[in-house]
C-alpha cells in the first residue's frame, strides 16, 4: 500500500506553517511564501522592521495595551505583515512575482489553533499590485481556502473594496 502523497497546495501550505513559526507578534503566527514555476520564491513572517525591536522584544503588544480590537489600526502594529514581508523579501532579492501564488499560514499565537489566515485589505491591495495569482490561506477547519486575485479584482469593479465577502479578522 502506498503513502497518501499531499498535494502541492497541502505541501506549500505546510511550509508557510513552518515559516509563521519565526513570528515575533503576540496575537498571531503567519507565515507567507510565494510560489512561481513551482519553486518558492520568497518567505515572509510577521515581524518588526529589519533592525528594529519586535512585540516580543518589548515584552508587550502595543495594540493590545491601547485595548484595539483584531482587524484595526494596523498602522500602531510594531509588526510587517508576512505578506508584506514576502513581497518586500521578493523585491530585495530581485525577483518578479508576476504569475505567482502565495501561501499563507496562520495560528494563534497562544492556542496554536488553526485560524482563517485571509490577508487584509492592505496586504490585498499589494497582492493584487504585485501581479500575483493566486492566494492559498489556511482556515480554522483545518483546511484551506483558494481565492483567484482576478476575482478579487472583479469583485472590487463591481462593488468596492468594502463589500469584500472574506475579510480578515
């Protein structure tokens, strides 16, 4: 009897998890990688700016201490999405993301549950500028979500940005 071999989508998908493992943020675990021509192009984490003190290196997270709730004021995070780190760490290296998929991971940081690992509307708006295709994202069913960057382009000609059906937190 042969091993059940996982898919591409379940093999990228574990090796962002492997990558939100170096996540310096109190409230979650995220780990991005981006994939084209089947080769991981670049990772990403979240994390405080290169060179400069994380949440955990402060001992505290700032947005909690200012009492802001999930999914707001992400300009007072200390924190670089890991989507924004993985399009950032791609730019650095030189290296086109046209064509692209990138997969994302997320946890809590302090159940380690599974969470819907959906980006915001920022990391959005930079996935859909970087030329990517597609966007894999773990959910809290343990399972993933597959959503097409040209739907999401679509769905914003049609509506706005704020009609967005999956909005992170």
């Amino acid at each position: 009897m042969k091993p059940k071999r996982v898919s591409k989508d379940e093999y990228y998908l574990g090796i962002a998890k492997e990558v939100s493992r170096r996540s310096t943020c109190f409230r979650r675990s995220i780990g991005a990688i981006i994939i084209r021509d089947d080769q991981i192009i670049s990772t990403g984490y979240v994390g405080a700016p290169r060179k400069t003190k994380s949440s955990f290196e402060h001992g505290f997270c700032l947005r909690d201490r200012l009492k802001i709730p999930h999914g707001h004021r992400y300009e007072l995070c200390r924190s670089v999405h890991a989507e924004q780190n993985a399009i950032i760490n791609a730019a650095r290296a030189g290296v086109s993301l046209l064509g692209g998929d990138i997969y994302i991971y997320g946890s809590s940081h302090e159940s380690q549950e599974t969470i819907d690992a959906f980006p915001c509307f920022i990391c959005k708006k930079m996935i859909i500028n970087a030329g990517l295709r597609r966007v894999v994202c773990s959910t809290s069913e343990d399972k993933m979500k597959i959503f097409s960057v040209n739907e999401w382009i679509k769905e914003w000609q049609e509506g706005d940005i704020i009609d967005d059906a999956h909005q992170y937190g």
